[in-house]
C-alpha cells in the first residue's frame, strides 16, 4: 500500500513537470467579487485582455490564447470528433514542446498548418510519420496540412495536446474576443523574471476596468465588483483548479493518501519491530554460545542488523511485485495513468530498506547482543529483556494499534465520500439513460432523423431523441432577461426535441416549460 500511495502522490504532485520551462509559465483566471455576492474564480476567460497584456507589462515575453474545442477531424474515410486546440501562431513562443518532426520556429505560423501528436498521427495515417498529410478539421472548405509531430507526453498534464491550429480569422468576430462576459479559453503567459510577478499581480487586479471591451462600466462592476484577472503558475494549477471547482484533484486528498500509505509502512515497522523483540528471546542460547566461541557484539549487532536489512528487501521486492499487479485496477478506479517508474520505486525501496531496517533491526540486534553467556547457559529458562523490553513492546503494540485504527478510519472516510459521490441526487433518474455523443459532420446532418428512427426501433428502446444538451454539459451561457425586469442572469442553454424531458425524468419545471 506504502509504494502505491507514493506512486500516486508522485503523480499528482508532478503535474505538468514534464512541460519545458514549466516555472516561467501562467494562466490568468478572471476573478469576481460583486457586491453582494459570494466571490468566485474561472479558468475560462474572456480574450478582451489580449492585445494589451505585452504593451502594458513589457515583463511577460510571450502570450498566447487557448480554445480547446471538440471539432470533427477527417483524414481520407477515417471521421472522428477530437479535442483542437485553437491557438495564436505564438504557441511554441510559450508552450516549448519537443518535437518528432518538423520545426517549431515555422510549425505555427500561418493558417492551413496542424500540429498533431504521435496518438493522432497513428489514429488518422497509421504512422507516426505524417509530415506533409492533410487532415480537414471542423468541415473546413480546404484542409490543413500537418506541420509537426509532437513527441508523446505524460498522461499527467493539465493542458494535453493533439491537435493545434491556429484560430481562425472567421472566429475573432465571436464574442469570447470582444465581450468580457463570454469566458471560452485559456490565456497563458511566459514571464522570464521572476520578481515581475507582484507587478504584474497587482495590476492585474483590476485590469477589466482598464480595458472595458464593448461593456459599460456599470456592467464590470456588476459582474466583477472589485475583482479582475489573476496570474496562476501553470505548475500549481492542477490542485488551483480543484480548489476553485473546475477539475483537477484536491490537495487535501493527495495529502490524505500520502499519510495513509505512511500509516501503512508505519504501522509494518513497529509490527516487524515488535515480533523481533518478542522472538529475540528464542536465539539468546545462539547468542551466548557465539560469544564463547569468541564473537564480539559488534559483529553480532551487524549480524542482526544485515537480517532485518534482508528480509526489508525481501518485502520490499514482493511490495513492488504486488504494487505492479494491483495498477491496473488502482488505476480503473482512481482515473490515473500511474506506471512503475522503476527509478523511483528503486529508489524508494532503497530508502525504506535503510530506514526500515535500521529501526526494525538494530534495538532487537541490540537486545540480543546484550545476553551475558554465562547467565544464558546457566539458567533453566529463556531469559526475558527486563522491564524496559516489556514497557516498550506495550508502548510499540499501542502504536501499532493507533496506526491501524488511522490507517482504517481514513479508508472508511475515502469510501463513504466516494459512496456519496456516487449516490448524489443529479435531479433526474440516471437508470437506463444512454448519451451516444455524435458527429457535427456536415455529411450526417441528413442522416440524423434516420438514425433516430433506427435507434427507437431498437428492442428495448423506449425513446430516442438528440440534443446538444444534456445534464451536466452545457456549451452555451449567455445572459437572459426575464420579460419586465432588468435583471439579467446568466444561463446555460442548448437545442434539444421535446421528447428529451420525459415526464418521469424530470422537475416538474422542466415538465411545464416544454409543454
């Protein structure tokens, strides 16, 4: 349990590590505090700011934005929705990835070019070696001819990428580039020094009232109050984004993991400590005989201690036998990409074989060291270690104990948190509800109604239905205004037929609207 704990702290903690230059590297959140209102943070921002970040902080060396959409990508007969991420020609200025083939410097700049990576090329060409082909992304008129392949990266990155293009010019007119209110991507910045950051932070602070885009004043202090933009370092958004709830993993669950592997090997080395004491008796008669035959306790220290040392290693070596067995399903059901980074399970071995085994091997080796022949030999019963031995295998008992109970609190706590996520109300009846994501290919839009109809032919099947909405994935937020009041609130909207809100699968609210 130690060893797959810390492979799993490992990994969250090294999230986007990997990314070259990491340390120099942030995303601006928009940050709101209206009156009135609880503060809140979002990691999908407006582009408003864009044009004017280098022009008002000569510190930041590049920026660049982000949109990372699901378009359908087609190369020959093979069709498929992928993640693109959309991007300025700037992108390799910040984001300095390696690459298998191509060049960096020219990859990027212009339309009608794609970087994709080795998955992508492997899924649309059959080769990693797909400099020079075409793909057509969005069912655009011409296709885009790949420039560059990217060489693999670590499942654990915030910001994956396998395909980039650069944004179009037909998508600057959308209002995620002239309204602060339509959050859609990511700004990222490269700052160089270091002790820039608390000017830039602080003129950040407010930096929508500087640059209002198309909205009053009036408006920004509505929806941001005496907020703003906020820089976030790139390494410390994983766990940031967890804290503001837009994804990533809580660090006071990596932390929780981390002590319960802990307790685990705590509790194996007071339990290894305790029975070596306790059977130390056993070998007192080996003991004195060794040291009539001349062997000094030194050696015999050593000798104890180089025993312990083994069989640490012995466990060691099946921990990580097991560790390996159990991935898979670590991994199925946490949602990790972890693998046996054998230089790091080497080296925490060697690590827990020297410590482990310096603790659970040298007060026992000491004990035993200590018989006097003569009294061992003379006496008609094993020699027990005295007072001191007893209290202290009372006190190691109580501590295995309390390791144990912490170690079986923790596991109830995790599974009755994971049962709660699990058995939440979403507000509608789940059983039976299948959500097929489709194509926006051009080529199928005619093909719909047809495909519907099959599907309700299907036994078993009582209704079929499409939508561009569906719980708990939403695309479009816009604000609306309720009829003779001037209040606008923001909501998330779709498209869908009728037949989505079946009468016992949703609030009577819905029920009505779509009567």
């Amino acid at each position: 349990m130690f060893l797959t704990m810390a492979l799993i702290v490992r990994y969250e903690n090294s999230y986007d590590a990997s990314v070259p230059n990491v340390s120099h590297l942030y995303v601006l959140n928009e940050v709101f505090r209206p009156t009135g209102h609880a503060s809140s943070e979002s990691d999908d921002v407006s582009f408003v700011p864009f044009p004017f970040l280098k022009q008002d902080f000569p510190e930041i060396g590049a920026a660049i934005r982000m949109l990372q959409e699901p378009l359908v990508v087609r190369a020959g007969l093979t069709l498929s929705q992928e993640k693109v991420t959309l991007t300025d020609p700037a992108f390799f200025s910040v984001f300095k990835l390696p690459l298998l083939a191509g060049d960096s410097s020219t990859a990027r700049d212009g339309p009608g070019k794609v970087v994709i990576s080795t998955d992508m090329a492997r899924k649309y060409f059959g080769t990693e070696q797909a400099l020079g082909k075409r793909l057509r992304i969005d069912n655009g008129q011409t296709e885009a001819i790949v420039s560059g392949i990217l060489a693999p990266q670590p499942p654990n990155q915030t910001m994956g990428f396998d395909l980039i293009e650069v944004i179009p010019t037909s998508w600057l007119s959308k209002y995620a580039f002239t309204n602060w209110g339509s959050m859609w991507g990511t700004l990222c910045v490269r700052v160089d020094d270091p002790r820039a950051i608390p000017r830039i932070q602080s003129g950040l602070a407010h930096y929508p009232y500087q640059h209002p885009g198309n909205w009053t004043k009036e408006l920004l202090q509505e929806i941001f109050g005496g907020g703003g933009l906020e820089l976030v370092p790139l390494q410390d958004l994983h766990f940031h984004a967890a804290a503001i709830g837009e994804g990533g993993n809580s660090r006071a669950l990596v932390r929780i993991l981390g002590l319960i592997g802990l307790a685990a090997l705590a509790t194996a080395i007071i339990n290894y400590v305790n029975l070596a004491t306790a059977r130390s008796a056993l070998r007192a008669r080996e003991v004195a005989v060794r040291k009539v035959l001349g062997a000094t306790r030194l050696r015999l220290i050593a000798q104890f201690t180089t025993e312990a040392y083994v069989m640490v290693m012995m466990a060691a070596v099946l921990g990580s036998v097991f560790t390996e067995l159990a991935l898979h399903w670590v991994n199925l059901w946490g949602g990790w990409a972890l693998s046996m980074d054998w230089v790091f399970v080497l080296s925490v071995n060697a690590l827990v074989v020297l410590g482990a085994g310096t603790l659970a091997g040298f007060y026992p080796a000491l004990i035993i060291s200590g018989f006097r022949p003569a009294a061992v030999l003379a006496a008609s019963k094993t020699p027990a270690g005295g007072r001191i031995e007893s209290r202290l295998r009372a006190l190691l008992v109580v501590l295995q104990f309390s390791f144990a109970m912490t170690l079986a609190i923790c596991s109830l706590v995790m599974g009755l948190q994971a049962r709660h996520i699990r058995m939440l109300d979403r507000g509608m009846k789940q059983d039976g509800l299948i959500v097929i994501p489709s194509l926006n290919d051009a080529s199928l839009v005619s093909r719909q109604s047809d495909i519907i109809t099959r599907l309700a032919q299907v036994p078993g099947v009582r209704i079929a239905t499409r939508s561009d909405i569906y719980p708990h994935n939403a695309l479009n937020n816009d604000d609306w205004l309720l009829a003779g009041r001037p209040e606008k609130h923001a909501m998330n909207w779709g498209a869908c037929d009728r037949r989505l809100f079946r009468r016992d699968r949703c609030a009577p609210a819905c029920r009505t609207f779509f009567r």
